[in-house]
C-alpha cells in the first residue's frame, strides 16, 4: 500500500495555489510522521486520538472535532483542512459525516452517500455506518460497500488496529446481501424474467449501471423523490417543473445491455434477467446497447384480464450518449420516445416482435406542464389509466438526472393517504395480572423503539418481521399491505416528515391554488392541452 507523507500533501495543495492551514490527525499512534513536518509548515497540527479497533469516535470526540473544524473555518474561511486517519475512510469518514449532519444540516443517508462520492468507495465498516444512522437518528436500510480491493481484513493491521475483528464481518457483505434475497420475487411471476444469481454477473451490471451515474455507492443508484411539504413547495415557484400521476407500482430501473441482455434492477439493488423483450434500434438493423432507463411495473386491468407494464419515466444513458445530464423536458422526454418506444411499436406493427411473447409490455409515462396537474386529478383522467395512481409526481424540467434522494423531485398525496412503510414485530404482552395480548409494533429505521403500533388481526399474523405499509385513521396506524418490493422501513426522518404531512397537510386545494397563483411560469409552454392518454 502507498502512503502518502506530509510534504507530499503540502506540495500538491500549492501546486492549486491554496493553503492548507488546519491538520487533524485521527490516528491512535505517532509512528507515520513526525508533527513538526506539519508544524515547520506554519500549519496548526490537532491530534484526536480516535481508537478504531472497533470504536466509533466518541460522543466528546465528535463534538470535539466539530468545535475545532467550525472555529476555524469562522476565522479563516479561504483555508484548507486536512484530515486522516490510517486509511481515511472510516474515522475520517464518520467525523465529516457528523460535521455535515450538524453544521451544515445535511440527512445521515445524504452525509454518507455523499462523502462515499467523494472519497469512494466510503465508509466501508457497517459499524461505522450503524452508528451515525443510531446517533442521529437517520435511515437504516444503508448496508457498508464492498470492501476496497486493498483491504485485506484478514491480515492484522501494523499500524493502529484500524482494521480490526468487529468489522472482520463485513468483509464479504456484498455476498451475504445476496443470500438475504436469494427468494426475491419480480413483480409478476414469469418464466422469462428470472432472478440472476451468478455473482460475478451480479456485480458487473451494477457496476455498468453505477457508472453510467457515476455512482460510487453499493446501493441502488436511481433518483429518490421526496414528499412534499408545505416548505418544499416553493420549488414549484422557483424552477419550472412536468408533472404525471404517481402510480401505485413497483420501481425498476432497466440496463439494456444488447440483444438478449436486459435487466431489471429493484430498489433492494436486486438483477432480474428479462428474456424476450426486444429493443431495435431507431435507424440502424441491430438491438439498442448500453442504454439505462428508470420507470416502474404496474398491472392494467383492461376487459377484465391484467396486463402488466412498464412505465418508463426516465433515461440516464442512450448508448455512447450521457442523455441523464440534459434537461428532463424535453430532451430526455423525447428520448424516450423517439429511441426507445417508437422503434418498439413499428416492430409490433410490422411482426418483428411478437407482442403476445412477450413477459410485459413497454410505454412511456406522459408528462405534462405542472399547470395541468388539476387535470390529472379528475375523474376523468383517472378512469383512462387503468391502474391505481396515488398521489402526484412533479419532476424538474431543466434538471439533470441524479441519483438518491433527490429534494428537487417531489411526491405528493392526498393528505389522508399519507403512509409510512414500518418493519412489523409482533410481541406478546405479558405480565401478572394482565391477560396475554399479541401487538403489531411498528419500527422505523434508526430508532429501536416503537413508533407506533397496529391492532392484531389475521391480516398481518403471518407477516412477523416484514415490511407492511400503513396508514393513521383517527389516530391508529391502519395496514394497507405488504411492500414486498422492500427489505427495509422508512427512515425515522421521513417518518417524522410524513407525521408533519399529517399535521400540515398539503391538501388537494392547497396545492392547486399554489399551482394557480404562484407557480413558475415560462413563457411559450406548448403544453397546455388537457392530459390524456393515447
């Protein structure tokens, strides 16, 4: 392994012409250098002790580091800091995760994908990760990345135990997530879509996938939206914005990767191989290549058969093409439809595909200007979708894709379908004088302690330790169903979000009138026409 030593780093920050003025060093030992390399610089050196060896930096140690960090930024707000540990992953990594979560406001999850984008491929140790969603009560559901290929967790560490055997665990994660989904069940049961299992092939379309997003996360790579508030509404003021119904489906990304190699990748980051669903180029005798698109399986109910289809809202990659980074109307719109769905349906027309053959079928999801979203709410339109919507769905229009939570891309539901997706735990409630009663608990990430709880009944008996969403009637959570398209709750911050919801509503007249009076507006918008389906 290569290190790096002090004078190194200082002739390449000068070499920016920038001044490195603040040096922490987080290690347990003195053995890499001596401080006064730093110190001749006329640079300040601070020496946090943190452990490793197992131990997360401490409460006092956080608070410490923050303190240190935050005083001098204040007074010397042009300088660098420096910041290690052995690796610069873990110590490092938790610490300036905990600075953007306090000073700078920032989620856990965002403070953590964020740091791993940087500095890839993150914090590695789920301990580590554990530990921040504990102590600042942010999502779960964030299991550690595969280990970097130079660490070798069986050989004990030299330095200061910054590998050590509490992590020694985690060393094949990636491979103990697969057995954990090794039953995982497309949407529809289908011969042609199976679940791959193959690691090596696992690994290499996520990674193809990842990089298309430039991803450098273990974790699915699509674009999260958030629920709208009362607060986040006013983007709809700042930025012009489509908008389309929210179908109550399942979310799939797809990776086209030639002929005979489409995947689907679901949000537990699971590859379900597509078999018989064809993709022809636009101009050219050959099948689409190297291509991303996001969307979602929902089951149309048309003369009484169910008819399961793909909704494609989105495209990250066009073959050589980066299409994620123009604007989402309305050239990746466009894209959409001219590249990938219009060649489709003259093959269907011409026999080149037998539609019939196929496991589902492949359309566009419309958009329209956010000025038509009263429409999207009559029950007119309603009735041409032949599925169930649930809410609302406002993307950006001049925005590039971005992968995780976005707070640009909002969701919105009617006020009494809010829900939250809870992990079930049903416990018997014992005691003496007491008679024996089974309750449903519901836990949200990053809190061990109930968040509310559901009454017994031979709905949810066999779903013990599932993921079960749910609704608040008159002050009790109500289920609604089973999400087996989800491993994990929601975190206790969008839980709390979604109770803010409930409390200040965005209603149906809320929004609109928002809409009417103060929503963005760009001249010559060609979109005014009432939404419908073709």
């Amino acid at each position: 392994m290569y290190r790096f030593t002090p004078s190194m780093v200082f002739d390449y920050v000068k070499k920016y012409k920038k001044r490195l003025g603040l040096w922490i060093d987080l290690t347990n030992t003195t053995r890499f250098y001596d401080r006064t390399e730093v110190e001749n610089r006329g640079c300040i050196y601070k020496k946090l002790s943190c452990r490793g060896h197992g131990q997360t930096p401490s409460e006092q140690q956080t608070k410490q580091f923050i303190d240190i960090v935050s005083d001098y930024i204040a007074q010397n707000p042009n300088n660098l800091i420096g910041v290690h540990c052995t690796h610069g992953f873990n110590r490092t990594g938790f610490l300036l995760c905990a600075y953007m979560i306090i000073q700078e406001d920032c989620s856990v999850d965002f403070a953590i994908f964020n740091f791993a984008q940087e500095r890839p491929p993150g914090i590695y140790k789920q301990d580590y990760i554990d530990e921040l969603i504990k102590r600042f009560k942010g999502d779960c559901a964030l299991e550690a990345p595969t280990l970097p290929d130079w660490c070798d967790e069986e050989q004990i560490d030299y330095d200061d135990n910054d590998r050590d055997g509490s992590s020694h665990s985690q060393s094949n994660s990636s491979r103990k997530r697969e057995g954990k989904y090794i039953n995982k069940k497309f949407m529809i049961e289908h011969e042609k879509v199976t679940l791959l299992t193959d690691t090596k092939k696992i690994d290499a379309i996520r990674e193809t996938a990842a990089s298309y997003l430039k991803w450098k996360v273990n974790d699915f790579p699509g674009a999260q939206p958030v629920s709208m508030t009362r607060k986040n509404i006013e983007n709809l003021q700042k930025y012009p914005y489509q908008v389309s119904w929210k179908a109550d489906g399942v979310r799939y990304m797809m990776l086209i990767v030639d002929d005979d190699e489409v995947y689907m990748i679901d949000r537990d980051n699971c590859i379900f191989k597509v078999d018989n669903l064809k993709f022809p180029h636009n101009t050219k005798p050959r099948h689409l290549r190297k291509t991303l698109l996001d969307g979602e399986m929902v089951i149309d109910k048309v003369d009484g058969r169910e008819k399961p289809r793909y909704l494609i809202y989105d495209i990250i990659r066009f073959e050589d093409t980066n299409v994620g980074r123009e604007h989402f109307y309305p050239v990746r719109l466009h894209c959409i439809e001219v590249e990938i769905v219009n060649p489709r349906n003259r093959a269907i027309v011409s026999g080149h595909i037998r539609k019939e053959l196929e496991p589902f079928s492949v359309i566009i999801k419309r958009f329209w200007d956010v000025r038509m979203a009263h429409s999207l709410l009559e029950d007119k339109f309603i009735r041409t979708l032949h599925h169930e919507p649930d809410g609302l769905i406002f993307q950006p229009s001049e925005m590039p894709y971005s992968g995780g939570p976005c707070e640009f891309i909002l969701k919105w539901k009617p006020s009494d379908q809010n829900s939250i997706d809870f992990k079930l735990v049903l416990e018997k409630e014992t005691g003496l004088g007491l008679v024996s009663e089974t309750k449903g608990n519901l836990y949200v990430g990053g809190s061990n302690v109930p968040f509310g709880w559901t009454a017994y009944n031979k709905k949810i008996k066999h779903l013990n330790n599932k993921i079960i969403e749910c609704k608040l009637v008159n002050r009790c959570w109500v289920f609604m169903r089973e999400r087996t398209d989800k491993s994990f709750p929601n975190s206790y911050t969008t839980a709390k979000a979604v109770m803010e919801s409930i409390v200040n509503p965005v209603t149906k007249e809320y929004l609109l009138d928002f809409i009417k009076y103060n929503s963005y507006r760009k001249p010559d918008i060609n979109q005014s026409k009432r939404p419908r389906l073709e």
